[in-house]
C-alpha cells in the first residue's frame, strides 16, 4: 500500500499583521484565527527599533526592511495599523505618518487588505472604554489570549490590541 500525502490550505483561517507605528520603535504582533474559533493564536510579537541618530531615511529603509521579512515568514492576509493621531510634538507627528507611509506601501505592494483603526476605537473595542489607559488595555491583552504576563514593550503590547480590534470589529472573520 502506498501513503499518498495531502496538502491541506483552510480558507477560513486568516493571518493578521497588526502595527503601531513609529520611527524610533515600531510595535508589530501576528495573529492567527480560523473561522469559528472564539479567540486567535498570537503567533509572534515585537518591536523594530531605530536609533534616533541615524537619518530619517535609513530608519525608513530599516522598517521596511524588517516588515518585508515578517510579512514574507508569516504571509498574512491582511494589514491593521493605527491611524495617526495629532501628536503634541508635530515633528513627532510627521516622522509617524512617514513610516505610516511605508507600512501602508508594504500592505499594497503584498496585495493585504488593510484596516485603519484610531485610538479611541482601539480602546473602545478592546475594552470597552474608548479612554482606556495602556495599563487597561494590557491587562485585557493578557487576559483575552491567555498570557502568563502582559507582553512588553509597551508598543508591541499595542500592537496586538491593534490586532483584537480588527478582529473585535471584522466579526465576519471568526
């Protein structure tokens, strides 16, 4: 007898790349979910970092770069990141929105679908509460996926609430 071996592809399972986006540190979380599960499988979570003396545009290439390998290790289907919100700093403001610029260029040039969420609707879906402090939203990362601690740094922690949002509000994906 022969053993005849199969590929098996689910179409209902999706892979989301979420991201907060920075110039100095870019939070990033994977998350796996299939069709009819009630919570998703953190796959990989992290932080791209830069240092501030390098210029502008090596940052740029540096997160780009790294997206680049995270998105052709895991292949996800879609793309949630954070809106730019005005920031206190406007020179803070411009260089988020840069490397918003490139994220969003990675999302096309890899056919993503992608989903833009504020703060406030990240907070909201998240916990309930679109005032929600970090420490709120940390606690209800770990308890949603069943953490043993909440994930650090703060803007991978971000990230994956980035992630649940997009789930939180995309329903139709579970």
């Amino acid at each position: 007898m022969t053993l005849t071996k199969y590929s098996v592809t689910w179409p209902d399972m999706r892979t989301i790349l979420a991201i907060d986006p920075g110039t100095a540190t870019t939070g990033y979380a994977v998350l796996k979910i299939g069709k009819g599960k009630k919570e998703p499988e953190l796959k990989e979570y992290g932080c791209i970092t830069t240092k501030p003396k390098i210029e502008l545009p090596k940052r740029l290439a540096i997160l780009a770069k790294d997206l680049r390998n995270i998105i052709r290790k895991f292949g996800p289907d879609e793309l949630a990141v954070e809106k730019l919100f005005f920031a206190k700093n406007v020179k803070t403001g411009i260089a988020v929105g840069q490397a918003r610029g490139v994220i969003l260029l990675l999302g096309a040039e890899n056919k993503l679908k992608v989903y833009e969420y504020s703060p406030a609707e990240i907070k909201q879906s998240v916990t309930g509460y679109g005032q929600a402090s970090k420490q709120q939203i940390q606690r209800v990362v770990k308890a949603t996926l069943g953490l043993e601690k909440i994930p650090r740094p703060d803007d991978a922690a971000d990230a994956i609430a980035i992630g649940l949002c997009h789930l939180q509000t995309n329903q139709k994906l579970r």
